[in-house]
C-alpha cells in the first residue's frame, strides 16, 4: 500500500504540485506583458519627477528675475517630457493586449498616467506667459499733428 500511495503522490508532484491545475496557456507570455507594462509604468514616473526636478532647477529663482535657461538645460527637459509620454502611452497598449481584469487596472493606471504626462508636458515645456496686462498701445496719429496744450482747442 504504500508503495502505490508513494507512486500516486510522486505522480501528482511531478504532473504540476500537489493537486494545482497546469499553468494556461499563454500565461507566460501575460506575465511578461504585465512586467512590461509596470516597467514602463515606473519609467513614466521617474521620467516625469526627472522633467519636474530640471525645470525646477531650470526657472527658480529666489529673487529678481529669471534669467533664459540655456538651451541644453532645455533639451533635458524635453526628452524627459517626451519619454514620459511615449513609456506611458506604450503601457497603455500592452494592457489592451493583456485584457482581463490586470488589463484594466493597468489599462487605467496608465491612462491616468498618460494624461498626467501630458499635462506635465503642455505646462513644463511650452513657453512661460506673462499674463500682466502691458503697455497700451500709442494711438496712431497722423503725420502733421501738433498737440495743443492750452487747452482751448484752437492751435496754431
């Protein structure tokens, strides 16, 4: 007897574990998909805190003005805005491929990602706006006028 218990158990052991069904097919290939997508995911992230952290470094200032930054500072930070995008877009897409409940959550984390990215992207790298009202504008005036300072109206 228990020679045939033993030879049952190894059996079992051998053919996945004690008593778990066999791995789906494909599940391999979803497991690589989800490691993706949170790779992707973190890549996003440290992307955009890597855009935040070069404009900061890039526009702060504790008084006066703010000098032009120079045009490499610039560049970092667009290539940092636009990897941010792309990794979160691209996590976008490998979700949809996962499909199933992990597809959706990821699916959202990484819309919610994207339109964070994008965000960050419109407001870091487009140009600063002064929004204070300006001078007026002279009015346009013709050549051979004469300001009158009488007051009277009537000048010579």
């Amino acid at each position: 007897m228990t020679g045939n218990a033993a030879g049952a158990v190894d059996a079992a052991d051998a053919a996945g574990g004690s008593g778990s069904p066999p791995p789906r097919a494909g599940s391999g290939r979803r497991d690589v998909l989800k490691s993706g997508v949170v790779l992707l995911l973190v890549t996003a992230a440290l992307f955009g805190l890597a855009e935040v952290w070069f404009a900061f470094g890039a526009y702060f200032t504790l008084g006066g003005s703010t000098p032009d930054p120079p045009l490499g500072e610039l560049v970092r930070i667009d290539v940092c805005a636009a990897v941010s995008v792309g990794a979160a877009t691209l996590s976008v897409v490998l979700s949809l491929i996962i499909r199933g409940r992990w597809g959706l959550l990821f699916a959202v984390l990484g819309g919610i990602g994207m339109i964070v990215a994008i965000l960050l992207a419109l407001v870091i790298t487009s140009p600063q706006v002064d929004w204070r009202p300006g001078p007026e504008p002279a009015p346009d005036l013709p050549s051979n006028y004469q300001p009158c300072y009488s007051g009277s109206g009537k000048c010579n």
